[in-house]
C-alpha cells in the first residue's frame, strides 16, 4: 500500500519564505521604478524570475486537500501574501505603463518640435 504524498511544514515554510522575499522584491522594485532607476530595476528582473519559478516549482506539488491542521495556517498565509504578491507586481505593472507613456508624449513633443524647426529652413540652412 502505497502512502498518499504529505506535504509537510518545511516545504510549505520554504515556500512562504520565498513569497514573502517577492513581496520585498516588489516593493524595492517598485521604489526603484518610482526613482527611475531602471538600470537597477533590470538586476531585479533575474532574482524576481527566479524567486517566481522557485515558487512555482513548490507551489504545484502542494494539494490543499492533503494539507494537515499543522500546515493549514501556514498554507493560508501564502495563499494571503501570493495575493498581495499579485497587487505589488499589477502597481508595479501600472507604474511602468505610465513613465512609458510620459515619455512617448516627451519624445513626440521633442519630434514635433524638430519637425517644425526643420520646416522653417531650407536645406542650406536659410529661413524659407
């Protein structure tokens, strides 16, 4: 007779630890985007990517139902920070979004600009 799999308290543990360490990340990383530090916020994208497969590969092997009464506030409270995980990556997202599109209008301002600079001169450079 073969066991049924347990999940036991370290691996959900391993688990939480490695949530709650994203749930850091992104708020560094949303201060980092605020800053307009994108050079760090680049470094960040490798540990974050790695921290969410970590957490990928754990989280797939655990059933809630073969949880035990041991595991079970433990399993909830990832479950709570992996929502909040979610709404810090989604603010972070939204962040991004918006300094992307300030700068597309900065950069359409600065074209126009030169557009009409050009239009005022030929192409030797004297006013039309």
């Amino acid at each position: 007779m073969q066991d049924e799999p347990h999940f036991s308290a370290p691996s959900i543990q391993r688990c939480s630890e490695l949530v709650s360490s994203l749930s850091i990340l992104l708020d560094e990383e949303f201060d980092l985007l605020t800053e307009k530090n994108l050079e760090s916020v680049e470094n960040v994208q490798a540990t974050k990517f790695s921290l969410m497969q970590d957490i990928l590969k754990i989280r797939e092997n655990i059933d809630s139902e073969q949880l035990s009464k041991a595991t079970l506030p433990i399993f909830e409270k990832l479950q709570a920070t992996l929502t909040e995980c979610r709404d810090k990556h989604l603010r972070n997202d939204l962040l991004l979004k918006k300094q992307i599109e300030i700068t597309k209008s900065l950069l359409n301002v600065i074209t126009r600009r030169n557009e009409d600079q050009a239009s005022v001169y030929d192409k030797l450079g004297r006013l039309r």
